[in-house]
C-alpha cells in the first residue's frame, strides 16, 4: 500500500457520516471511544451521542431556483447537513452539539460546465452565496458561510463531475473533471497503467478540483509535494467566463494564469476541468525506518539528505512523542520513515544510501519485523485509522487537532522548540491539565521543511471549541512571529485568514482584490476565504 493511500473497498452497503470523518460504519463504537477516552485523565465516562440530521433545527430554505435548473438542486435535510461543514475538530465537535454553521439553503450538483456557468448567473442575480464543494474535507473553514451578507447561500458540489475525459499517453497527460474523488480518479487512470500518484491522506474523501483550489500536498515528501506540481493546464468558470488555459510542459510567458487559480479556494471561479501531468505506475519499491536519539540529530540527518539530490518519496521525521503515538518506537527515539519508488529502475541502492547517510548523522536502522509490525507499517496504519480515532476523541469531549507550517532549515530548531513549548503552554492554561504536541515533518525540501503538530489534550464538555480556538490562537501567534507560514497545505479558508492577511504583502493583497473584483464583481464566490 502507498503511504497514506487507503486500499480501495466498494463503496456498496456503505453510508458517509455528515458529521465526522469517512464511512459511518468505520466509525469507532461507543466503547471503544470510552476506552479511548480514558487515556486522557478527566474526560467524561460516556461519548457524547452521535449526532442527527432529525435532531438539528434547519430554517427553510430562503431561495428556489427558477425551473430549468430545478432538477440539478435539492433541499433535502440531510444533504444540507452536510454541506455545513467541512471536516476539522472544531467541525466535528460543533456537529456532535448540533451547532452547525449556517446550513446552505441548497445543494446543487451540476453535471456539465454549461450547468455550472448557469448557476453561477442565477447566483450573481439573486446575490446568492455560492461555495463550491468537492469532497467537504476541508479542515479550515472553507465550505462553510459565515456572516449575514447574502440572502442565501448555495453549496456547489461538483462530484457528479468525475470523469477522466481524455487520456493523451504520449504526452502522459490527462484531462480530468474537477469533481472527481482520488479512488474514483486512480481507477479511470489504471487501465492505461499510468497514476496522478498524488495521495494526500484524505484521498478517499476529497476531489482533483478540491486539491486544485487548495494546493493540497500529497504522499510525496520530496520534489512533487504539492498537486501543483502535476498541473499541465486548467479550465475555471469564473462568473464573467470560462479561463482555459494552454497545455504545455512549462511557459515565461508573464504570470502563470493557473497560479492565479491554484489555491484559489473557490474564490475566483469553480475548477471544472484540468490536464494532470501523470506518471507510469511505480514497480520499484522500498522502504525503512531509522531511529534517532534526538529530534535535533534527526532533523540535521533529514535535512542533509533533502540536499544530496536522492529525493526519497517517503521521508516522515517523526519525534518521539509522535513516534510513540503511532506504535512507531515505543524507545522514546525518533524516527525516521524513509520510502524510494520507481517505475523504472529499481531503488535499492538509493535507499542504502540514504539509510548510509542517517547512520552518519548518529541514526541506527529499525529492527525488521518478526511477526509485530515495524515501524513504518505502525506508522502507516496509524495514519490511515487516526482520523477515525480524532471524531472517537472528539465524542469524548477530548481536543485532537493538527496544524501545519513550513519555515527554512536555519529557523527550523527555533521554530519547533517554541512551538511546542508555547502551545503546550497554551494548553495547561485552557483546560487546567498537561497535554500531547507532537510533531512530524511531512514534507523536506533543500532550504527547509513542513512541520506537522498534533495536539491531544482533554477538554470540558460543552467548551471545547473555545478551548481549542484559544490553543490555535496561541500557535499561530507563535507561526506569525517566526515567520513559519500559516499554511503548508491545509489551505487558508476562514480560520487562518488573520495568520494569512499577516503573511502576504500588502500589494499582493491589493492585486488579489482587484482579481476578485473583476473575476467575481457580484461578490457571491466563497465570501470571507482569503479575502473580504
Ligand atoms: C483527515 C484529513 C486529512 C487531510 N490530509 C490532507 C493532506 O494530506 N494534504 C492536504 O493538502 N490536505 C489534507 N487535508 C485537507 C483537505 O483534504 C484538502 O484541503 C483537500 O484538498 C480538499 O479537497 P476537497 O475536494 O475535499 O475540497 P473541499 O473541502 O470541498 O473544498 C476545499 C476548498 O476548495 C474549494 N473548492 C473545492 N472544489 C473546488 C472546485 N472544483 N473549484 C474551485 N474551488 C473548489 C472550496 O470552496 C473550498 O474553499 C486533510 C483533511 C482531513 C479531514
């Protein structure tokens, strides 16, 4: 299995939770959510319900459409349940006390670019809130409409657009509907042996035009780390017209109309098609895990072999805290998660040297298994399962959330000792009691990294969004003050807008507006992401 890339099951006989993460039914039951939550001193004995659709109180919708687009829009309860929310902690835990943000009045599911340009006109007519919606994961704000301005909100879901379109083999390229879902998209592409391979941990419940808006970052932790990597060319319906761009390997010819688009978040227009770059299927593979006494050791290790040009497909820098949280080492080492792959030539010769290299900086190869699992098969399962176990901990009234940054190598020791200490900090004040920060390096680069941090600490039933707001305020304080940016790929939506109004320059600020002006003059795309 790829890292972070879920074995594909059939989707029959299976239900999506509108409330938390993936499958209704891979969702922890009640005693195991106990059982979970009394590892964490002072939560409650029993979880909190799982949440209704029946049980919440949703206003009638205050718009209809005109009849021609009548049969591409519904009103029905619970799909706008869950269309309110993306899916952070703070999402799951205002569904499970039925709090949702304001609920869209309706969803709509174009199934064409032509039913997408029309809804986007009734939209700009009527003033209504449009957000586009591919697979809901976003962990920062982004699907949901927050304030009073629009007198309805409509929530865009593109998944009925789902087909690879065209497939050009010689140029390795292919033309994909935005509204596709990562498992669904890899399957069109197998036949042709050819893969995006592009597999960010939410795969299986997020979209190319999702990835797109937001610049998600996939399984690679080298060279490819984010989708824009892979982007040849891009079609955008804006509400002044559609935006296609040429298809070509690489252009100076002025600024990038895609980079306009890419991270855009649903800003500017709605991504309905694009040419990926693809990739045969890797058959070489070959992976290891090395264990460091120290963060500081490791991260040297890692941060000359991110400059020795053997850019490993894997390379997760676990520290110990994060290493014993996954069953990776239960030694207090740090660990090292290393991975090569190739389609073409085989990669054990990379991975020995690379392992060579951590030897170097005082790391030692992981024991291999012998029956037990190693530690990059812990470290893998635990990935995939844990955003099961956050919306088991969440029903437990406990706080489990991650943010992510990036900062260059020389800020890197800086960065991740203030952090850690400033957020644990901000943790015992809130809610009275120590808690986890643990820390992972998901992406390496040769001038600096990404990383990762998780919280894990007990709140108190019915406050655990302000305690979690104030903890995340504190971190971000710290972001902003060593200049770590906002966001490494979770995307900026509504919760990191003051960290990102921060970050970008004020002329840059000034040009993105008036984009926003003249791309979108009614205003009605995502109100309150990135600007407004
Ligand atoms: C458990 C979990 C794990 C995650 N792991 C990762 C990870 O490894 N890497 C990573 O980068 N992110 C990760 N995320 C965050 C999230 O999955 C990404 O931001 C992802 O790219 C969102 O895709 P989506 O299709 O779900 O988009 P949505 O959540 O539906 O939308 C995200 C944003 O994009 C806009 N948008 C969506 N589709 C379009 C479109 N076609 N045109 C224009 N705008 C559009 C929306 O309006 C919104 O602003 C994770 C989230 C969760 C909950």
């Amino acid at each position: 299995m790829d890292e972070g890339h879920p074995k594909e099951q059939p989707a029959e006989h299976r239900t999506r939770s509108w409330w938390g993460w993936g499958w209704c039914e891979e969702a922890l039951p009640d005693a195991e959510c106990a059982a979970l939550g009394a590892l964490l001193p002072g939560l409650p004995a029993d979880p909190l319900p799982v949440p209704r659709v029946a049980d919440l109180d949703l206003p009638v919708p205050a718009v209809t459409v005109p009849a021609p687009l009548a049969p591409l829009v519904t009103a029905d309860p619970a799909d706008r349940a869950a269309h309110a929310l993306g899916k952070a902690y703070r999402d799951v835990v205002r569904a499970l006390h039925r709090t949702p943000a304001r609920v869209p009045d309706l969803v709509a599911r174009p199934r064409s670019e032509q039913d997408v340009a029309d809804l986007l006109d009734w939209a700009g007519r009527t003033g209504t809130a449009v957000i586009p919606y591919g697979g809901g994961s976003s962990v920062v704000g982004g699907v949901e409409y927050r304030g009073e301005a629009h007198p309805a909100v409509l929530s865009l879901d593109l998944t009925r657009m789902d087909q690879v379109l065209e497939v050009d083999r010689v140029s390795r390229a292919a033309r994909v509907q935005g509204g596709v879902l990562g498992p669904h998209l890899e399957r069109q592409l197998r036949p042709h042996g050819l893969t995006l391979r592009h597999f960010p941990q939410s795969f299986e419940f997020s979209t190319l035009g999702g990835w797109l808006a937001t610049r998600a970052g996939g399984h690679y932790a080298t060279l490819h780390t984010h989708v824009d990597d892979f982007t040849e060319s891009l079609r955008v319906v804006t509400p002044i017209g559609v935006n296609s761009s040429w298809r070509l390997p690489g252009s100076g010819a002025g600024p990038s109309p895609d980079r306009l688009f890419l991270g855009s978040e649903g800003t500017l227009g709605v991504i309905t098609e694009a040419w990926m770059r693809l990739q045969d299927r890797p058959v070489h593979k070959a992976s290891a895990a090395v264990l460091f006494p120290s963060f500081e050791a490791a991260a040297e290790a890692v941060r000359v072999l991110a400059q020795s040009g053997l850019h490993p497909a894997n390379c997760r820098l676990l520290d110990r805290g994060e290493a014993a949280f996954s069953g990776a080492a239960a030694d207090g080492s740090t660990v090292l998660v290393l991975g090569f792959e190739s389609a073409h030539t085989p990669v054990g010769g990379s991975l020995a040297a690379a392992v060579s290299l951590a030897r170097d900086h005082g790391g030692r190869p992981a024991p291999e298994p012998a029956g037990a699992r190693g530690a990059v098969d812990s470290w893998r399962a635990a990935f995939l399962r844990m955003p099961y176990q956050r919306d088991a901990l969440a029903r437990m009234s406990g706080i489990v959330e991650t943010f992510e940054t990036a900062c260059t190598w020389d800020r890197l020791p800086a960065l991740y000792e203030a952090v850690r200490a400033e957020t644990a900090a901000a943790v015992k004040e809130v809610t009275g009691a120590e808690g986890l920060v643990n820390c992972r390096l998901t992406h390496v680069y040769p001038d600096g990294a990404a990383p990762y941090f998780t919280v894990i600490a007990a709140g108190r039933r019915g406050a655990e969004l302000r305690m979690w707001d104030e903890v995340k305020a504190a971190a971000m304080e710290v972001l902003g003050r060593h200049r770590a940016t906002v966001t490494h790929h979770h995307a900026v939506g509504r919760d990191h807008r003051p960290g990102y109004d921060r970050q970008r320059p004020e002329p840059f600020a000034r040009a993105l507006g008036a984009v926003k002006s003249a791309l979108d003059p009614q205003g009605v795309l995502n109100p309150g992401v990135l600007l407004g």
